[in-house]
C-alpha cells in the first residue's frame, strides 16, 4: 500500500477511535442527560448508531485534515513517519 494512502486511513482510523471514545464519555456521564435520553429510547441501537457514526465522521475528518496540514513537505521528512 502506498506511504500517502496508509497516512491518510491511519491518521482516519486514529480520529474515528477518539469520536468514538468522546461518544461513549458523553452516553456514560450522562452530558445533559443524553445518557438517559438514548436508554430511555425505544429505539436505542439507532440511536447509538446515529451517535457514532457522526462523532466518529466528524473526529475521523477532523485528525485527518489536521494529519494533511501539518504533513511535511520535504521528501526525507516525510519518508521518517
């Protein structure tokens, strides 16, 4: 697999995993009483899935972008990540 595509899914997968883990947080402490919203739901596991795939979206594109910008643009630089 080329360097710049293994970069891009890493950086990806590192930012969906965090969403991921800041969803979860807001759920178990309760944030506004979001925690009692989606138990109390008929429909729980779509919610849950709503809630994680935004914030995995959202934080997966966010460290993503952040990877790319700050990506270095010298070839011996970037050849040590």
């Amino acid at each position: 697999m080329p360097k710049l595509i293994r970069f891009v899914l890493l950086n990806t997968a590192l930012g969906v995993l965090i969403g991921w883990v800041v969803a979860g947080a807001v759920v178990y402490f309760n944030i506004n009483g979001f925690g009692d919203l989606i138990w109390g739901s008929s429909s729980r596991i779509a919610a849950l899935f709503i809630l994680l795939m935004s914030f995995g979206g959202t934080f997966g594109f966010a460290v993503m972008a952040t990877a790319v910008m700050l990506m270095p643009t010298d070839k011996d630089q970037f050849d040590k990540l």
